[in-house]
C-alpha cells in the first residue's frame, strides 16, 4: 500500500468529524434554520398522514390552540435566554383568568377594566417572582415551583373548585372571533411576537438580556443592571401569561380552575424545539414560537387520530425530555471540540 492511500485513509476519519462538527455548528448557530426545516418536515408529514389535516377548520384550531401556548413561550424564551426559568407561568395564567371573571361576574366591573387590572395582577405576580429570585438570591426553579402552588391555592380558594359563569358578551369576541378570517388570539400572538423580536434584536435591551444569559458576573462588571433587566423579564412572563389566562376565559365564555395546568412542560419544549440553549445566552423567542407550532402539530394529529388526548401529556413530557437531552449533548459536544 502507498503512502498516499495510507494517508488518505488516516485522514478519512477526521474529514469526517470536521464534516460532522460543521454540520452540527451550523444547526447550532442557525437555530431558527433548523426549527424551521423541522416544522416543514413535520407539516408535510401531517398533511401525508390525514386528509383532514390540512383544512381552513383544523388551520383555525391550531392557530387558536398555539395562541395560548404561544403567549406562554414568549415569556419563558425570554426568562431562559437569561438563564432563568419560570413553572408558575401556568398558574399565573390561570389565576388572572379567575382574577377576571371574579371581577366581571361577582362584583359586576366593567369588563374592560377587569382586564387591564387582571394585566396588572400578572405583571405583579412576575414582579413578586423577579424579586424573591433576585433579592433573596433564590434559584428561580425551585423558586417559581413554590410560587405555582401559592397562585394554584389562590385559584382554589377563589373558584372553590367550581367554573366562573356568565361571562359578559362584550369580551367574549376576543377568544372566539376573528380578523381578516384569522382568530384573534393569533392575531394577538403574532402582535406580541413582532414587538419581542424587535426588542431582542434590534435593541440595546435585548442585547443586555443576551449578555446576562451569557455571563452575568461579567454582564455586571460592564455596569449592566442585572438585576432589574431579570426582575422586568420576569413582570414581561407574567404579563404574558395573564394576557393567555384573559383570552382563554374570553374563549371558553367561563373562567375554569383548571385554566393554566398545561401550560408547564409544552412552554418549555417549545423553547428547547425552537434554538433557546437551557444554559442561558442563545436562542429567540421567535424559534421559541415555531417550536411551539411544531407541538401544537403532534398533539393535533394526535387528535386527529381519535388517540386519547392523555396521550398528549406523555407525548409532551417526552419531547422535553428528547429535546433538552439533545441541546445538552449539542453544547456539549460544541464544547469538547472548542
């Protein structure tokens, strides 16, 4: 054998790991690329697999659906490019919502001021999440898991465990109606998304919350506000979620205990789906939203099916579960190779 086939052959082998690292640092650097060829692939496949799939009526109910899971992802994308993270965002949700039709329906409030206060109480319930995990040093996840069940009490001794009925009229259109042929709450969802995506990417805002999630101690030494650009992500995830909370009671024409118990694990998936690294400093809330698509795709084929909709539990816990396995194993393969 030559010396030129003997080093060929050699080099055969780390070709083919540089081929690999480039390949990975591309999906890893373009993540909204990666999410989006993944959502292609996926909707191409429903379509394959169900003629229903692909009608104006099912179109309708996943973007109503993803409306709601979408709000929700917005703020905990924003909350986990810091490094942070949220898992009351779902009571918070609910509590808002309950907050609303408490107002609207017990004391008689005009409806549209029972929302704006509702936004505020989502806000304060962020800020009072912000200000535990800053003030106090507490570690935002063990944090927010205590605080679910303190807004999930509130719920419980407000509702007794029974639906707020006898939502008025006059809001109901905010769940139910459309713009231009397109449910509102998309319409809403895709408003909220423009303003974020232009905050995170075109101002120095933004640019601050990327370099915390990157290096806070170093983000501090440069004069940034850490502490109160952590405390407003946390006030801009629970106005979020009261504003999903708010337009879920419009939707459902009652305001449900159970509003928000979902609005756990799917949130966080999506975000991992969507490009947003679990350690903080990478991602958009953008990809965030497009991974929620990709969830709200599985769950309605599921539907689609005539699967038990248990199933849909399982089939989230474990897109977490893959999802966050694979970015840990993505950065860390990233880093071995640095």
């Amino acid at each position: 054998m030559s010396h030129e086939t003997i080093a060929t052959a050699t080099a055969s082998p780390t070709a083919e790991k540089k081929l690999l690292k480039t390949l990975i640092d591309r999906f890893a650097g373009n993540s909204l690329g990666g999410v989006m060829a993944a959502l292609v692939i996926i909707f191409a496949i429903a379509c394959f697999l169900s003629p229903y799939f692909l009608t104006r009526f099912n179109m309708m109910i996943i973007a109503r659906s993803l409306a709601f899971i979408g709000l929700i992802t917005i703020g905990q994308a924003i909350l986990m490019i810091l490094g942070e993270l949220d898992l009351s965002v779902g009571a918070i949700g609910g509590l808002s919502g309950i907050a609303s039709g408490v107002l609207m329906v017990q004391y008689g409030v005009n409806p549209w001021v029972a929302i704006i206060l509702c936004l505020f109480l989502g806000a304060a319930c962020g800020l009072l999440n912000g200000l535990l995990v800053t003030r106090l040093q507490l570690h935002s996840l063990v944090l927010t898991i205590g605080m679910a069940g303190v807004y999930g009490g509130a719920i419980l001794v407000a509702t007794k465990g029974v639906a707020i009925t006898g939502i008025p009229h006059d809001i109901t259109f905010l769940g139910s109606g459309m713009i231009a042929g397109v449910p509102i709450p998309f319409v809403v969802l895709m408003a909220i998304l423009i303003v974020v995506g232009f905050v995170m990417q075109r101002t120095p805002l933004g640019r601050y919350v990327y370099a915390i999630g990157s290096n806070a101690e170093a983000a501090r030494m440069l004069g940034l506000r850490v502490a109160a650009i952590r405390v407003g992500a946390f006030v801009t995830a629970g106005f979020l979620s009261a504003v999903a909370g708010i337009l879920m009671v419009a939707r459902l024409g009652s305001a449900q205990p159970s509003i928000g118990d979902t609005w756990v694990l799917s949130p966080i998936a999506a975000a991992v789906i969507g490009g947003v690294a679990t350690t903080g400093g990478l991602g958009s809330p953008i990809g965030a939203v497009l991974g929620a698509m990709i969830i709200g795709i599985i769950e309605n084929i599921i539907v689609l099916f005539g699967i038990s909709p248990y199933w849909q539990s399982i089939v989230s816990g474990g897109i977490v579960v893959l999802a966050i396995s694979f970015d840990s194993l993505t950065r860390r393969y990233l880093n071995r190779g640095a």
